[in-house]
C-alpha cells in the first residue's frame, strides 16, 4: 500500500517529522512517500496561508495521482481537503479530521494543543467546519515565539506539556490533540508526562488511511461530494488542469 504524504508547507524538514512519526503507526507493507510544497510558506498559520495551502495540496495530489493508493494532506488545518474529495477519487485524509475523530473514540471532549497563537482563529474555524465544536473542550497554543520551525517540538516542549495539563486540569479535556505538522512524533515523547491520551495527527491520519485503501469505499457519483463536471481552466499546473478537464494525463 503506498500512502502520499502531501505537505503543502514548504518546510523539507517538517515533512521528515511527519514520514518519521507515521512511519511508527504504519503496517509492514505500507509505503509512506512524502511530498513537499513547491511554493508557498514554511508553515500554514493564518487563513490566507491556508488558502495558498489548499491550491498547493491540489497541485500535488493531482501530480501524483496514479502512484498512490491514498493521500495524506499533511497539515493540521486540512487545506483543500474538501477539493481533493471532490477531485480525486482515491481517499483524501485530513489530519485534523483524523485527530478529531480518533480522539472522539478515547473520550468524550478532546483540547487541542499548538504551537502559535496566530493559528487559533483558523483553527476555531477548522473544528466547526468538521462539526466537532461540542467536543473541543479547548484550543491553546504558544504565546511566545521560536527560533525555527523545524525544531519547535524540542525548543517549546515543556511549555506545550505545561499547555496540554492545563487542557486537562482547567478544561476537562478527556484527550489531547497536538496540533500542527511541526509537532509530528512529540506525543511519542511525552506521553508518560500527560494523564490522558495523547493524539498525533499524521499518525492518526495514517492509520485511517489504511482503513480507507482496506474498504474500497467506491467514488461518490451523487452527494455533496461527487466529481463536478469537466472544465476548461487557465493558469493552473498541467496535471491539476487535466484532472479539472476530466482528461486522463
């Protein structure tokens, strides 16, 4: 089985993180091929990043269709995930839908835990449009900066343990959802310093992606999300204007 593990953030070393974590969860035989954006910002934390984010996710979901069983958009806030499952008809998985659903099955209210302040509105956001707002007990992130992304995880852990007890001592969160790309593979790590489960999202996404390719779930041809018709298109990346026109390559 191989798994595409689309990164619309430009961050190269954010992408390894997230190979090196799902690879923990993934089954023998399953093939994790990671893909970065070519264009765009180091990490997606505002909506109009989210916006340059979603066409990114596109692009290379439409580059590699073909050479996967499933992808993996691999970026907490889900950019363009609606699209691609409208698009593509190979499984399109979201980290934060996968964190969210896996911690609805470990308790009743899960609080999510991040890496900067500025992703909280668009994070808000990101649970409503999945209808989990009655089970998000709490959104905290960072109110202080760091150094580089790729090393946030390590320069900020105790202050995001610090942030993931308090989700449970002040919000009554059952679980807790460490949130953003960057923080692949930290609740590997600090799992025995929190009293409730810990949820990584590409590792949840992983593991829901295998169930997915599993089930042969078949291309919705009614439905909010069925294929829309063909269009011509002007601008776009080759391999995304084939897969708008309805052409094959």
């Amino acid at each position: 089985m191989k798994i595409l593990v689309a990164n619309p953030n430009t961050s190269t070393g954010v992408t390894d993180r997230l190979v090196a974590a799902g690879k923990m969860v993934a089954s023998p035989g399953t093939e994790l091929l990671p893909m970065t954006a070519s264009y765009g910002v180091p990490y997606i934390a505002t909506r109009a990043e989210a916006a340059i984010g979603s066409a990114a996710a596109l692009d290379m979901l439409a580059e590699r269709r073909g050479t996967m069983d499933a992808a993996i958009i691999a970026a907490f806030g889900d950019p363009g995930l609606g699209g691609a499952r409208e698009l593509f008809d190979f499984p399109v998985v979201g980290m934060a839908e996968a964190a969210m659903l896996m911690a609805c099955t470990l308790g009743r209210r899960f609080g999510i835990v991040s890496f900067s302040r500025s992703l909280e509105p668009w994070f808000a956001e990101i649970v409503a449009w999945h209808g989990m707002t009655g089970r998000c007990a709490a959104i905290r992130t960072l109110d202080e900066g760091f150094k580089s992304i790729d090393d946030v995880q390590e320069e900020k852990e105790a202050v995001l343990i610090d942030l993931a007890l308090r989700t449970v001592t002040n919000d009554a969160a059952d679980v807790v959802i460490l949130a953003g790309a960057p923080l692949a593979g930290l609740a590997n790590k600090i799992r025995d310093r929190v009293p409730v489960p810990l949820v990584d999202g590409i590792q949840a996404a992983v593991v829901m992606a295998e169930g997915l390719v599993r089930m042969k779930p078949r291309k919705a041809t009614a439905g909010t999300y069925r294929r829309p018709g063909p269009k011509d298109s002007k601008g776009l990346s080759a391999a995304l204007a084939n897969v708008i026109a309805h052409r094959d390559s």
